[in-house]
C-alpha cells in the first residue's frame, strides 16, 4: 500500500533525525580551534548561514513574545479581545497580592522557604504581571515601573530563596528543573530590555542557578541518560534552554537544546530504546510516560503544546530543515490523538493521576485544538485541510463550547477563528467506525456512529494505575479492565469525569473484577503523600516509590489483542501488582502495605453494535468474594432512569422475585441515551440503582469539598467467599431497543469456548470467528487452530474471501501459528512476516511475531476455484 505523505513523514524523520541532532550538536561541541557555525535562515530547507548569529537569537526571541503576548495584528482582531482582558486581570489581581504581601513572601498568602509550590507559584505571578506589560498596543511608559518590580521580584526570590542549592531542592524535583526555570526563562525573554538596562547580569546568574538545579547533568546539561529528562519532561527542560541561549547569545547551547529536543520526535522502539527511554510515542500510536503509564490526555497533550511551540518559536530561523517534524506531529495527532477524542471530549483511559482533577474531559481538548490550529500554520496542501477540517468537526460535535480564552496564544486564538469562517469542510481524521489497538500503552478504542468504548488493560509492561501527589487516591482497579462507554449525544460531563470517579465506588467501576476488601489510600496508610523510608530506597521520588507506590506495574506478560479493520479482540489475564509479587518475594520493608489482585481470564470481541465481554477463572482468591462489575453509570438524581428487561422465555423481567434476566435494559429519559446488556452465560447478576452523595475530595485532596450527588447504576455478578471460579458471558448493546435486545435469542452472537486456556466467538451476522488463547499448545475454536497464546480474528465474506488478523498479546513470542481448517486457500495478500502454505486439512499461516509488540499481522486468502 503506498504510503500518503502525512504517514511517510511520520515514518522517514526516525532515520533523518539522528543525522539533523548529530550536525546541531557537532557545531555546540565544535572541534578544537574551530568555532561552531552560525545559523540563520528561513523555516524551510536548508540553513542559509551568510546571516549573523544575533539576527537568529532575535528572531527565536520575538517568536517567543508573540506566541504569549499576540502580535499588534493579532491583538487588534475583536477575537482576542476577552483573552487580553483576562491576561490583565490577572495581572491586576497579581498586583494586588504583591502589595498585600507580608514577611517571607512575595505574593500575599504564599508564605516561602518550605514550601515548593508556592516559590513556584510566586514565579508564575511574576510571569503573569509582566505578560500583561508586554501586550502589543500598550505604550512603553504604562508599564515600566511595574516591569521593574517585576525585576526586583526576580532578584528577592533569587537571591533569598532559589540561588542557594543548599537551601533548595525541598519538595517536588518538577518544581526546581522545569516548572520555575519556564516561568523565569519566559519573563526573562518578556523583559529582556528592562533586564538588560536595569539589572544586566540577572539572566546569567539565573541561568547559572537553573543549571546546577539540573538533575545529573554534566555542568547542568540535559542528562538523556536521567529518568527525570524523557518525554514531555524533556521537551520542556530543552524548550527553556534554548531560550536562554537566545538570550544569553549562546548559539551552542541552543544548538545543544535543539538537538536533545529532536529525540523526542523519535518513534520509540522498545527494543532497542535510545538511551533507556521508553517514554514518548510508540509506532501504533500510544503515548507513555514515567516509562509505564497511559498518559496521551496529560503528558502527552503537554508534550504536544511544547513541540508545535517549539516549531513556532524557531520559525523562520532555520532552524528547522523542512516540513518533517510537522509531519510527525501531524501523525501523533491522527492516530495517537484523535481516537481518544469522542465528541470533544478526552478519554479517561489515558489521563493517568491527572483523572481526579476537576477540570477534565471537554477542557482538555482545549490544548489539542490549539496545537492542531498552530500546526496547521506549518503544513500546506491536503495536510492543512485535514487539520483544519477537524478543528471544525470538534466545534461541531463537541457538547461543550470552546473557550478560546484559555488557548495560550492571541495569534492562535485569531487564526481558530479564521479556520471556522474559512469554507473547509468540517471532518473528523479518521472514519467513524474504527477500531484503534494502542498494545504498547495496553489501550483499546472502538468506536462507531453512536458510541465509542474505551478500555484500559495491564501487564507488566504497563501501570494498573498511576496516583501521585494526593492525586487519584483511589486507582487501585483502573488497569483492570476498566472500560468507560460514550454515547453520542450526551453530555459527557453527566456520565464520566470527576463525579464518576467520586460516585461510583472503586471496587465497582465498571468493567472490572475486584475482591471484596477495603482498602486503604497512600495518605490514610502513612499519613504523607507517600511512603516514607529513606534507608530502604523510598524517598517522594525515588524508582522504588514509582515502581511500588506510584504506579505499579501488573505482573502477568497476556494483554493485547488483534485489529482486523474496524474490528479487534482484546485479551487480558488479571495479575497481582509489583508491589505485592515483591512483598510476597520478601523484598519489601514490613510496613509497605500492598494488596492482592483478583484472579480472572477477560477477553472483549468488538463488533459493531455489540461488545462481547467473556470471563473464566474469576475468583478472589485467598478465601476473598469477588465483584465483577457488568456496566456503572452514572445520572442526575433527578433524571428519568428506567431499567427494563426480559426473561429466557420472552416475559418481562421484575426487579423484586424474577427469574434471572436474559437481556436488560437501561435507559436515562433526560439524556436520550441508553445501553442494552445481554447475559449468554455465568451466574445471575445484580441490578442496583441507588443515590449516593460523596466528596471530590475522596479522589484527590486538592479539589474543593463539593458534595456530588448522583443516581448509580450498577449491574454486577457477585461470587462469594470460598466459592470456586466462574466464568461468565455478556455483551454490551450500546443505544440498543427493547426490541433488538430481545432478538438476541436468536443469534447472532455465540461463545465457543470460555475457559482460562481458550476464550473464543462467532458473530454469524458478520462472519467472523474471533479467539484468545492463553497458554501453550494447540487450541481449537471453530475452523481455527492455533498454536500458543495468541489473538486472532478470522473475517469470511460471501464471496469467498477469509481475512486474518493475528497478534502476540505477550510480545515475547518469535513467531506464532494459525491453522484454517477446510478446502485449501490461496494467497491474495500478506503482511512482511506472514507465510501462507498448504498443509493437510486447510491452509496454515506461519507469522513472525519477533519484536513486533503486540502489532497485528493480516493476511487475505481466497478459496481456490
């Protein structure tokens, strides 16, 4: 298949970068006797190097300035005006706390010397102050003197609190590295004429502080070695040093910075990983970081602001050689991106501690569609169309309105408007039925016009959860099968975000199999945000706190799945965490608490109006019951929810005294929306739906104390202590009728098998015979035989024709095969790595899985005529 030119560009930098990073860092580590090269230039091809250095380092600085403060053009469109009263408002109030401010503070109510977040903030305030000083159409006298205590801001919190390593580095590492070094380098571009004048040698001397704060860098330089430098961490720390290469006229450091910062575009390849780094995004679209967690919708969306930033601050500098690096970007937004955005608002599933916070979901498509509006300024051709026709779709099918006022920049905020006036047609970048297998961060996505289902799967590859800082307290069973269902035309804000957290017990979030047990939160165990213990290796950033506390990893290989088209089959065998196989292993301090997983085999077979979800082995082991929760949803406490069913011989189903239901149905009236469920197999479920009030706080300390009260819905099968493992079949209707759901009866969905060695489907309707298999040996589903663990998805069509989608859901397997049993077939067509032969009984496909991780091999075959 021929490649379009997003996709090639996506695919050729990961050669071409190395060579464009080693040329930038030969000239910031030139040879001896020789002087690096000067570069200026324009934003494509090459470098014209007759210019001076300092016409570059001004260009980078004015870019600068007009990506935060807007342009004289910009800021004259009515479109920009509430964003530039905003800017001043803060500022006035920033003013205000600055007046009212006592002893050991800069800013009233952020007392300094212990606390981190508050000298971090107080560099914000200053930042934000001269932000507003800064805007295009004040006159230079209105703000001097504000620019100057701005000034003398800087000096105090240097020269008392930041300047002396000694007395620094208390608290959070993001604070010292990143978060403060952005808010000073920014200002100190904003109010490098004042700085210049007033205070000539402040910028060297924050420089010189910045870099000693650097974590195990050589003379303060990035460390692509340290765990701290990777990924969206890294693209900020190389974002604020080659500003201050700008403003200190240090071309090698900005070389330096720019060449560190171009790893990040690299496609991570998890075998052979540069550096050790494993964070940043995979080939099949998945986007990691902390080297385990699931973290698109927060790292990931900061990451992607920071490189189009970057794009746009070296525009015209070149800096940049050609069009390449936007089309990598253009490719994490089509296929790591947008099949995480339903209807405008972004899936929980790939948000990791970040979930609890309040302000999810719609906001945090905010900074995707600024970043799609900037880079659509770097393409041209079909490649801009695609952008801004979909930053018109998001306006259309989002059901909340975009607040442009929170986009960072005036001149993006002008240019979204001009994109919405211009006569591109609104579209989505990918088709409305699509099936998305993001293996590498063990995320799966299947949409279609009226739903879209996302499911969160680990392994021990990756996190069962992530909780940090107070945030996310309760995570312990959000990698476990955790599924969310979005139903088109709702709004999401009413079925999921932080009130879904907050109302639905964590034991009961929908999808997943949890022991009966209480369980304590990091806070409520230790009475700090982690656990404490030095001697032994736990310190608030320690591996040891990440790999045990913050987000541990599962320990079982099984979690993947296959993509055939627009339909996949998932696999997921349930494992206890790193924390707990340690202290079972004797490994850990005796007061580390840790908690043992339930036991269960999961498959999930996505069609296309049905999610079939088949358990085996599921047990609570050590004794424990066990919940395993069918569907959670959440509603208004006043809205119209109705719970309908039937029974196995077509009679209505009561809630009080009847049979066990052969389908239900739940429907809220005031939403319009509704989900069907069909039981093929397993015990009989529960039905609940109480109102419950509970606190944001209970997910994270730092949201307000607001109560949330919500109707719940739970549907679950419960198992109770010392019984033995069960196994259980239902499937997911989304905004299906009492009618359809009632059909079911009759097709055309079965189960073939459903055991922990073999869990397997046919859709009749469809054609397709779909399979996990979990151990060794041979395993028989339908007319597949397949050999070892595996995914696979067989697709017959009347005409003759099988397609076959084959993956490695444990990444380790060299190859792997699958036996079509039945008249020989022919070869139409096969991925690299797929061999097709002739064998007694059918036809047998030999698939060279060897570092492929998790990706999904096909083959078409035709039947002989």
């Amino acid at each position: 298949m021929e490649l379009s030119r997003r996709s090639a560009l996506s695919v050729i930098p990961a050669a071409t970068l190395w060579a464009v990073s080693q040329a930038l860092r030969a000239e910031a580590d030139p040879r001896p006797g020789r002087a690096a090269a000067p570069r200026s230039g324009n934003s494509s091809g090459s470098p014209n190097r007759s210019g001076p250095s300092a016409e570059v380092r001004a260009a980078l600085l004015r870019n600068t300035v007009a990506i935060f403060a807007g342009t004289a053009a910009s800021n004259a469109r009515p479109e920009a005006a509430a964003k530039l009263a905003s800017l001043r408002t803060t500022a006035h109030a920033r003013l205000a706390a600055m007046d009212g401010a006592g002893r050991d503070e800069l800013f009233k109510g952020l007392p300094l010397g212990t606390s981190d977040p508050n000298l971090s903030t107080s560099y914000q305030y200053l930042y934000e102050i001269a932000l507003a000083t800064c805007l295009p159409g004040a006159t230079a006298s209105d703000g001097t003197e504000i620019r100057r205590r701005v000034v003398e801001g800087l000096v105090r919190l240097h020269d008392d609190w930041f300047g002396d390593q000694a007395k620094g580095y208390y608290g959070n590492w993001f604070h010292w590295e990143i978060g403060i070094p952005a808010h000073v380098t920014k200002t100190l571009v904003l109010l490098r004429d004042e700085v210049a004048a007033y205070r000539p040698e402040l910028t060297a001397t924050y420089v010189a502080s910045m870099d000693a704060y650097l974590r195990n860098g050589k003379d303060g330089d990035v460390d692509l070695d340290s765990r701290f430098h990777t990924g969206a961490n890294l693209a900020d720390i190389t974002t604020n040093r080659i500003l201050q290469g700008a403003l200190l006229g240090d071309d090698a450091r900005i070389s330096k910075a720019l060449a560190d910062q171009l790893t990040v575009f690299a496609t991570i390849d998890p075998y052979a990983p540069r550096h050790g780094v494993t964070d940043g995004f995979y080939a099949d679209g998945s986007f990691v970081q902390h080297a385990s967690v699931a973290y698109t919708g927060s790292y990931g969306k900061g990451l992607l602001t920071r490189i189009v930033q970057t794009l746009k601050i070296l525009d015209g500098t070149g800096y940049i050689p050609d069009d390449s690096l936007a089309g990598v970007v253009q490719g994490w937004i089509t296929d790591g991106f947008a099949p995480l955005i339903f209807e405008g608002w972004m899936m929980e599933i790939v948000k990791g501690r970040a979930v609890s916070r309040t302000g999810t979901g719609y906001a945090d498509v905010t900074a995707v569609v600024e970043a799609v509006v900037d880079l659509s300024a770097h393409t041209s051709g079909s490649d801009a169309e695609a952008l801004e026709g979909y930053v018109k779709f998001l306006r259309q099918t989002s059901k909340a309105s975009l607040d442009t006022t929170s986009f960072v920049s005036p001149v993006s905020i002008v240019r979204h408007a001009d994109i919405l006036a211009s006569p591109t047609p609104a579209k989505d970048l990918g088709p409305a039925a699509s099936h998305s297998a993001f293996n590498a961060m063990d995320r799966t996505v299947h949409r279609r016009p009226g739903y879209a289902f996302a499911l969160a799967r680990s392994s021990d590859r990756i996190s069962k959860y992530e909780y940090m800082s107070g945030e996310n307290l309760m995570p312990w069973f959000q990698g476990d099968g955790a599924h969310h269902l979005y139903l088109s035309g709702a709004d999401q804000r009413q079925a999921f975000g932080i009130d879904y957290l907050t109302a639905v017990e964590p034991y009961r979030l929908a999808g997943v199999t949890a022991p009966v047990e209480t369980r304590r939160t990091v806070p409520e165990l230790y009475g700090t945000l982690w656990y404490d213990n030095p001697g032994r290796g736990f310190t608030s950033s320690s591996e040891s706190q990440n790999t045990y506390v913050y987000f541990p990893r599962g320990t079982h290989r099984y979690s993947g799945g296959a993509r055939l088209g627009a339909y996949g089959v998932a696999g997921l065998v349930q494992s206890d965490d790193a924390a707990y196989a340690a202290r079972e292993a004797g490994t850990l301090p005796e007061d580390l608490v840790a908690y043992r997983a339930a036991g269960a085999t999961r498959s999930w077979f996505m069609f296309d109006d049905e999610i079939l979800v088949l358990s085996a082995g599921v047990t609570g082991l050590s004794g424990r019951a066990v919940t395993t929760t069918v569907d959670s949803r959440i509603a208004a406490p006043s809205a119209p929810v109705v719970i309908t069913g039937g029974l196995r011989d077509g009679a209505p189903w009561q809630r009080a005294g009847s049979s066990p239901p052969a389908w239900l149905r739940y429907a809220d009236e005031e939403q319009k929306t509704a989900v069907g469920y069909v039981f093929l197999s397993g015990p009989p479920v529960l039905v609940a739906l109480d109102t419950v009030t509970r606190s944001r706080r209970l997910v994270r300390l730092a949201n307000p104390d607001t109560a949330v009260t919500k109707q719940v819905f739970t549907l679950s099968y419960e198992q109770a202590a010392g019984e033995r493992p069960a196994s259980m079949a239902h499937a997911l209707v989304p905004n299906a009728s009492a009618q359809q759901l009632a059909s079911y009866a009759h097709g055309p969905l079965s189960v073939l098998s459903n055991t922990v060695r073999l869990q397997a489907a046919q859709h009749s309707r469809l054609g397709i015979t779909a399979a996990n298999t979990f151990t060794p040996g041979t395993h028989r589903a339908g007319h597949l035989s397949i050999d070892g663990p595996a995914s696979v998805m067989l697709w017959r069509t009347r005409g003759g024709t099988y397609s076959i989608a084959v993956s490695d859901p444990t990444t380790t397997r060299r190859s792997l095969s699958v036996t079509l049993h039945g008249p020989p077939l022919r070869r139409v067509s096969a991925d690299p790595g797929v061999r097709v032969r002739p064998v007694p009984g059918g036809t047998r496909l030999d698939v060279t899985t060897h570092h492929a991780y998790g990706r999904s091999f096909t083959a078409t075959l035709r039947e002989r005529s």
